[in-house]
C-alpha cells in the first residue's frame, strides 16, 4: 500500500513537469493564453494555479504593452501630419505671395484634418470688419453672415486659444438641416491681435480632448497670422516706396527740366528787351543760346524717361559742378560767381555725387531768381576723414521766415534740398537774415576706399618723419 503511493506520488510529479513543460513551449512561442492544467493533487493544484495566475498577468501586461505601443503609434503619427502640415504652411508663405491664395489653400487643408462639413475664412478689414475670404461646403448667400471670432483675451495672455462653440441654431437649421455640429474656431494671430479666423463647422463629439486638436491649429493660425501681418507691412512698404519714387520723381523735374525751363524763361525775356533795343547782333546771340538750352531741356527729358536721372559727368562730380557754375555765369545778368574747390580726388557713389550737384543747382537758381545778390560763392571742401561741406552763399537780400517755413507750392527747392541731404545721411541748413544774404551748408561724411588708402599713407609718412 505504501508502495502504490510512492507511485502515484512520482506519476503526478511527472505529469505536472510535462504540463509545465508543455505550456513553457507555448509561452516562449507567444500563445500567452496558454494554461496549465489543475492536478487533482491539492499541492499540485495549487502550484497550477499560482503558474496560471503569472500566466494571465503577464498576457494582460503584454495586452497593455501592445495598446500603448498602438497608441504611441498613433500619436507619431499625428505628430508627423502636424509637423507636415507646419512645414507646408511654412513653405507656402515663403513661396506664395498672394494672401488670399494662401488663406484658401489652406482652408482645404484644415478643412481635412478637422474632418469637417464646412469651413470659412475670413480677414479683418482696415474698418475692424470681416471679410470673407472664402468658402466650402455653403452656397455664396453664406457671406452676409458674420464669423464666429475667438474669446476676448486678458492683457497678459500673447497666445489667444483654439476653441470648439456650439453652433447657432440659425445656421444649423438653413445650411445643415438641423444637424448638430460645433464650430471650431481657429484664430489668425500676430501678437495677441485677430487678424482674422478659420471657423470650421465639425461634429459635436469630432475631438475627444484639446491635446488632439489646440497644439496643431494654434500652431497654424499663429503662422498664417505672421503671414497676414508681412502682406499688410508689405502693402505699406510698397505704398511708400511709391511715395518715394513719385517724390523722387518730382524732385528730378524740378531740378533738371523745371530749372531748364526756368532758364528758358529767363533768357526769353532777356531775349525780348535785346529786340526793343534793336540790337540784331545781340538778338541772333540770345537766340543762340534759347536754341542751346532747349536742346538740353530736350536731351534731361529724355534722360529722365530712360533713366529717372541725369547722370553726372564721366569725369568727376567736380567736373559737373564746374559745368554747373558756367551755365550760371551765362544766364546771370550781374551776378559774379566764384568757385573754390579743396576737394579730394576721390570717387564718390553715384547717388551721393547726384544728390550734391542737385543742391548746388537748385541753391545756385534761388541765388539767381531771389537773391538780388552781387555774387555767389560756392565752396567745396573734404578731409581725409571722409566729412565734406558744401558752403552755398550769396551777400543778397536775404531770406523771410516764410520762406523758412517753405509753404506749400512757394520755394518748394528748400524743402527738395532738405531731403537730398537727407537721402545722403547729410545735414542741410539754410541761414540769412533779411539783408544779410544767404548761406546754404551741406555737410556729410563717407570714407571711401580712397580716403582710407590716402589716410593711411599719411600716417606712414607721419611715422617714417618721427
């Protein structure tokens, strides 16, 4: 009888090693819900059972390990579409200029990740009103409504937030049959201003939590909001350059054909007093020169046509202004000129030199129409240093106050003046009192490569004398 329970006792041991072994198999071959069956022996059974128990805990960790894995799975995925999506918003502002086309490509785009029915877009006018932009998904009746715009935000708040609002009840019934939906409103900031909103018209429950859709769409409304505020700061810019060139362009008239034409008047009358006087010999000169300056009249309008400017001299801004000087001494009647030059032998930029002849002229035609004056000075000075002066001045009447102050449409050439000096970095000023004539300064500073080469040759010779 002993011996019969010995055996019993060695059978069961075997079986429960074969099981074990058996279901070992199993669990390295990846059949986690493989089990051991339970002995009839309670010791064994309970082993059984222990096993089993380490068996389903380690199916429901694998189960675990497998969701999060698909979760984490889903989640780069999102987050590869989200950066996709960035990177083509910021590839798009870079190479799209029209905003509105912009807006609307990516209405399309948005309209597709939210999964939605509908969507519009609009931008805030210069009136603090919407515009719409565009649609999809509705009919063009759809622009007379107004744009559900994102929450007021505190002073200390830059980011202003995505939001999903229930849809109006009006809106839902005549473009959507009733068909419950939110709407998600998308903000086109800069700054913690609207510029302008996505509404995109979902279904209620399209977005179980904010980390699904805010990080993504404030992401994008932030950037179309900087790529809304460059188009305005570049249709401004675009506006003032017009200014600019329109100004540039005046001041080119006036300083070249304006003043020729002035000439031309000048010498028409002094023309028509050689003819009372019977002078045929002085009749046929003065008609010489009109013919002269006509030509050149003719010769600056068609240089301002090709090339918005008449080019200074080949030779050197000195050259010009001498050229300038001798034309002063023929229509001037009386008035003597003289001209001191301690320039350096430099080249200075073309807009520079352009700038300085242009208010040697229009100084040197105020002296000769206004001054009265005995004789003008004109004195041109610059150092090693690279800073020049301009000294424009007559011993004439003199200048008033008003015309100081340059009203509009009378002595519009000081105004001009001042703003060449301007354009060079330079500083204009303008004084004479009545009676005491006038004087007309020009100072500004450029080192030139030349200057530098003749600054440093001095120094050397400084140094080889010490």
């Amino acid at each position: 009888m002993q011996q019969d329970l010995q055996t019993l006792t060695q059978q069961t041991v075997d079986d429960f090693l074969s099981s074990l072994r058996s279901w070992t198999q199993k669990i390295r071959a990846g059949e986690l819900s493989a089990r051991i069956p339970e002995a009839e022996n309670s010791e064994i059974s309970e082993l059984c059972q222990d096993i089993n128990f380490v068996a389903e805990m380690l199916n429901s960790l694998s189960r675990g390990a497998e969701l999060q894995l698909q979760r984490h799975t889903e989640h780069i995925a999102q987050k590869n579409k989200s950066l996709e999506t960035l990177y083509d918003v910021v590839t798009s502002i870079n190479m799209t200029r029209d905003i509105h086309t912009l807006l609307t490509h990516f209405l399309h785009t948005m309209t597709e990740l939210a999964n939605a029915h509908a969507a519009t877009v609009y931008l805030k006018s210069e009136k603090n009103t919407c515009l719409l932009i565009s649609e999809i998904g509705l009919n063009n009746e759809f622009s007379n409504q107004h744009p559900q715009l994102p929450e007021e935000i505190s002073d200390q708040q830059q980011t202003i937030p995505v939001s999903i609002i229930p849809c109006p009840q009006e809106i839902l019934d005549k473009y959507f049959d009733g068909k419950k939906l939110s709407i998600l409103v998308v903000p086109l900031q800069y700054r913690g201003d609207i510029l302008g909103v996505y509404n995109l018209y979902i279904d209620e429950n399209r977005f179980s939590s904010k980390s699904e859709y805010e990080e993504l769409f404030t992401s994008i409304g932030r950037h179309l909001g900087i790529a809304v505020e460059k188009a305005r700061l570049d249709n401004e810019a675009n506006a003032l350059n017009i200014v600019r060139e329109r100004t540039s362009f005046a001041n080119e008239l006036h300083d070249s054909l304006a003043q020729t034409l002035a000439s031309v008047k000048y010498q028409v009358r002094v023309l028509d007093e050689t003819i009372h006087q019977g002078d045929e010999a002085a009749t046929w000169q003065e008609l010489e020169r009109i013919e002269t300056t006509i030509d050149e009249a003719h010769s600056e309008l068609r240089a301002l046509i090709a090339h918005f400017r008449v080019p200074i001299s080949e030779h050197s801004l000195i050259a010009s202004v001498e050229q300038v000087v001798e034309r002063f001494k023929q229509d001037s009647d009386g008035i003597q000129i003289y001209l001191q030059k301690e320039w350096p032998d430099v080249a200075l930029p073309a807009q520079i030199e352009l700038q300085v002849l242009r208010i040697i002229q229009e100084a040197l035609t105020n002296a000769r129409k206004h001054s009265e004056a005995n004789a003008v000075r004109v004195w041109m000075r610059g150092d090693e240093d690279g800073h020049f002066i301009v000294l424009i001045e007559d011993d004439g009447i003199g200048i008033s106050e008003l015309q100081k102050q340059n009203s509009a449409g009378e002595h519009v050439g000081l105004s001009v003046m001042q703003d060449r000096a301007n354009r060079i970095g330079g500083t204009l000023s303008i004084d004479g009192d009545t009676g005491e004539g006038v004087q007309v300064r020009l100072e500004f500073d450029y080192l030139s490569d030349d200057l530098q080469d003749i600054n440093l040759q001095n120094i050397n010779k400084n140094e080889n004398i010490s």
